[in-house]
C-alpha cells in the first residue's frame, strides 16, 4: 500500500456488504477511505466507475446508518452520480457527505469523493429506511 491512512487517523473497519474487492474500508469520523489499487483499473488504467460507484454507495450508507441510530435496515433507492475526475491506482480516496433530509421512511443524502482537493465523484442518493426482518 503506499499510503498509510492510520498515520492521518483513519482506522480500519469491517464493513458488512462490501464486496471483497473494494476493502479494505476505513473510517475518520464520519468520512470513509479506500485504497484504490491497480486492480480496481479499467483497461485505460484509471479506477474503474463501477469500483468508485460502489465505494461511495455503500459510504452514503454508512452515512445513513451512523445518523439514523446504527441499528435501521437501509436499502439504496436511488443514486445519482457525477464523475468528475479521473482516479488512480496508489491513491487514497475519501468519501463524505451529509444528510440534506430525513422522513419516517426515507433519508436524503448528498457526497462527494476526493483524491485531496481533488472532487472525483459527486453524489446524490435516497435510502429507504425497512422494518426489521420478522
């Protein structure tokens, strides 16, 4: 890896649904980061859009989780997404965003995806808030 995020404060954590391919995830607050590597390419040699999509879906996710309590089942509803600029292999990405607004049973989130200053992705999405399973 030729970044170390633990000496910038990130912690490794273990995130449930994330294909094994995109971890491993780590935390910062509310902000979550991800290696890009050289297998997350496509055949141009920049991070794959389907890689960078997944990442930020399931951060936004976590998101919702962490401002809803944890404890809420969520499903992705809707996602809108921006690319921006172009990713790379050995960079570390950050994934942030907010809460623009919550009901009983949906919760509206915007993000983006940065390489430092750099605004990678910028999303907009909607998670449905389920029922516990009975």
């Amino acid at each position: 890896m030729s970044h170390d995020p633990t000496t910038e404060g990130w912690r490794q954590v273990v995130p449930s649904g994330l294909p094994e391919t995109a971890n491993p995830l780590w935390q910062r607050g509310t902000e979550y980061g991800f290696q890009a590597r050289t297998e997350h390419a496509n055949g141009r040699g920049v991070i794959h859009g389907g890689i960078l999509a997944t990442f930020m879906d399931h951060s936004l996710g976590l998101m919702v989780r962490a401002a809803t309590g944890g404890g809420m089942n969520l499903a992705t509803i809707q996602l809108d997404l921006h690319y921006l600029a172009a990713a790379m292999p050995g960079q570390f990405l950050v994934g942030s965003g907010e809460i623009t607004r919550q009901t009983r049973s949906v919760v509206f989130v915007r993000g983006t995806l940065r390489h430092g200053d750099t605004a990678v992705l910028a999303a907009t999405g909607i998670w449905k808030l389920l029922a516990p399973p009975r």
